[in-house]
C-alpha cells in the first residue's frame, strides 16, 4: 500500500470518530432537556399540591393487599357499641340457649320453693298412735286425743301393750300410749327408728295433751335406729345416692353420645347398660352403710337389690326423657328426682310432718317409696313394702317401655324409607 492510501485511511477513521463524538454530544443533551422539563413538571406539582393538599393513602396493614383500597370503621359517636357488637351479641344468643337458661332459672326456683315450701313450717297430721287403757277409759282417752286442734296424731285403741308394741315392731305405728289408771303418770312407746322428727313430734303432742289432764308421760323409744344411724337418716340418704347415680348414668350417656339415641338398637343398649351400673351400685351402696360405715346393719343382699331396683328405676326414667325431650330430659328428670322427690320423700322430716301437697306426692314418687323400703326392710322385717317397691318396678318398666316405644315412633318418622306404611304414603 502507498504512503497516500495510508493517510487517506488515516483521515476517514477520524473523521468517523470526530461524527460519533457528536452523536454522543446530542444525546447526552437531549436526556438533560428530558430531565429539566421533568424537574419542571414535578416542581409545578410541587407548587399545585401546596395549594390544594391531597389526602395521601394509607400504608396497607397486616395481609392487606398493596392494591387494595383501605378500610376505615366508622368509630361510635358519643361512646355507644357499634351494631357489628349487637349483630354478634343476637347471632350468639339464640332463642333456644335463651329458653334453656330460662328452663334452668325455673329449676333452680322451682328448688328453693319445693325444699323451703316443705320444711319451713313442719307439723304432725294424723300421725298413727295406739292407746292401751282399761276398757272403761280407753274410748274417752282415744276420743280427747282425736279431738285435739288440727289432728295431729290419729289414735287408736288397742288390747295390751303387747299388741301396741307388735304394732309398733311392724312400723304400723308411731307410737303407743300406755294409760295407768292408778297413777298421774303414764308411759308413751315410740319408734325412733321410723324417723326422729315423727318420734319427736308424737312426744311433744301426748306430752301437751297429758299436761291439759295434770298428768305426766315418760317416754321410751321401743323401736331405736341403730347405732350408726343418728336419727334414722341413713336410709334417706342411701336412696338419694341411688337415685343420683342412676340418672347421672344415663345423662353422661345423653351427653357423650347424644341425647336422643340414634336407633331403638341402641336406645335398647343404654338400657341393656343399665343393668350391670345398677348391679354394682346397689352392691357399693350396702357395702358401705353396712359393714363399712355399721349405719345399716343386716339385710346385706335384699338392701342389694333394692338398691339395684331403685338405680335402675332412675336410669330408665332418665333415657326416657332424653328420647321423649331431647337435652331438655335431663331438666325434667331433675325436676322429678330433686325439685319434687327428695322433699317429699320423708328424710329430714316424716312424710306426716309436711304439708298436703309435699305428702300426697311422696309414696308414689321412687325417693319415697325407696326410703320407706329402706327403713321397712332395716328395722321392720319388710313389713309394708309391698307397695313401695310396687311404685319402683312400675318405673322402672315404665322407663323401660316409654323409652323403646318413643324411640321407634320417632325413628320411623325420621325415617319414613323403614316404615313400610310410611313409604307407601
């Protein structure tokens, strides 16, 4: 190559380089216009955003989308609780909750009215007493005692003291007054083992009456509870162990697995489950007043199984109220065991100590029958019971039998593809 082809090379490539220093140049003021006018732009939003502020967003608060518009709440005026409070207040309350707190109000008035109603004013009516007197006294004697305000005892003449203390052995008595036509002073036989309110009581009217007469009377408990049972209360309280195992049995039942079975077959087992709880409690409550605690002596076996009749009874009640009311069962079965039975079932007082409504009901509800068993059968060779445990079976079947009829018509109205007559229709 020749000197003058190297330098006309030589001039084109700086001539190349000196046009792409220019176009460096002219970009490089074109992006600083680009940037004054839009340092021009922001000043005058500058400028206008000082003149009329705008309200700038909120930074978005937990998991709150960037994008998402936020949310203010409304704040209450003048310190009242939003609705959003009342809205929730009334989706919790529900009409049902509210009717079964206002079923366990009436239970626990219905308590205090029923205990109170029955114990706060107790007095003698026509409590059963025998007269022994010479034959030519003993219908004047008989008629003065029967004549006194408000009968509280019923008397009854009689041959011997034998015959009034064989009464009296039998618990078809509460007491025999023994006239002695030779002195001012007479003797009264009681039963104390028949519950010492009505001993007391039966003391205190022949006490007044023999005073009226200028006489005196000695008394002298024929019939004594044993030692172990201080005032003849054990039985009382065995019962009322019984009966509150037996419809614990079936409420835990009710709540662990529903209160109304789902089908006669197992309906049927709750029952069938019964049997043995009833068994053993019937067992574990003689045990313990007999040998364990010497309340009730004797009679081992048939305490047994008048315990196992009397848990029984009041388990079979209480699945039948379950089937029958549902969770309300349970309210009634308390009503019935509690509110009503243990008043009137002749423990803290004889059932002839209370008033008309609290004695009428006592024998025919299962604490009464069960507790006038109990002291029958301890201290008054079973004389009497036939009766009481009358009253017992007749719940216990009844429990059994409105349980597995209540549970099959409800069963097949649930479920009417298992009724034949029900499909057809």
């Amino acid at each position: 190559m020749s000197q003058a082809d190297t330098d006309r090379e030589d001039r084109e490539r700086e001539d190349q380089e000196e046009r792409t220093d220019q176009e460096g140049h002219a970009d490089r003021d074109e992006g600083a216009g680009q940037d004054e006018g839009a340092g021009q732009d922001a000043a005058g939003e500058r400028t206008d955003s000082a003149a009329i502020p705008e309200p700038r967003a909120e930074e978005p608060r937990g998991d709150a989308s960037p994008t998402e518009e936020p949310r203010t709440e409304a704040k209450p005026a003048g310190g009242t609780a939003p609705d959003g409070f009342w809205s929730e207040l009334r989706a919790a309350v529900t009409p049902r909750m509210v009717a079964m707190i206002a079923g366990a109000l009436l239970l626990q008035l219905g308590f205090v009215l029923s205990y109170v109603g029955a114990f706060h004013h107790p007095q003698p009516h026509r409590v059963p007493i025998a007269v022994v007197a010479p034959q030519q006294t003993a219908e004047q004697v008989v008629r003065k005692i029967n004549a006194i305000p408000d009968q509280p005892v019923k008397a009854t003449a009689v041959a011997d003291e034998k015959a009034a203390r064989a009464l009296l052995g039998d618990g078809e008595t509460s007491g025999a007054l023994i006239v002695n036509p030779r002195s001012h002073n007479d003797r009264l036989l009681v039963a104390g083992a028949g519950g010492a309110s009505t001993a007391n009581a039966v003391e205190s009217v022949i006490t007044q009456a023999e005073k009226s007469q200028q006489r005196t009377v000695s008394v002298t408990d024929a019939v004594p509870p044993q030692s172990g049972d201080a005032r003849g209360l054990s039985s009382f309280y065995l019962v009322v162990g019984w009966t509150v195992g037996g419809y614990l049995f079936a409420a835990l039942l009710g709540v662990s697995k529903g209160a109304r079975p789902s089908s006669v077959r197992r309906a049927g087992a709750r029952l069938l489950a019964a049997v043995p709880y009833a068994v053993l409690s019937g067992l574990g409550g003689a045990l313990i007043v007999g040998p364990g605690l010497g309340a009730l002596n004797d009679h081992f076996l048939a305490l047994s199984a008048l315990g196992a009749l009397v848990v029984f009874g009041a388990a079979a009640v209480t699945v039948a109220f379950q089937v029958l009311f549902g969770v309300l069962g349970i309210g009634v079965t308390v009503l019935l065991f509690v509110v009503l039975g243990n008043p009137s079932a002749g423990g803290a007082y004889g059932t002839d100590l209370l008033p008309p409504f609290w004695r009428t009901i006592g024998p025919a509800l299962p604490n009464g029958a069960a507790t006038h068993a109990v002291r029958h059968l301890v201290y008054f060779s079973g004389h009497g019971i036939t009766a009481n445990l009358a009253v017992l079976m007749a719940y216990a079947l009844g429990g059994v039998l409105a349980t597995l009829v209540a549970a099959t018509l409800i069963h097949r109205r649930m479920s009417p593809e298992l009724d034949p007559a029900g499909a057809r229709a």
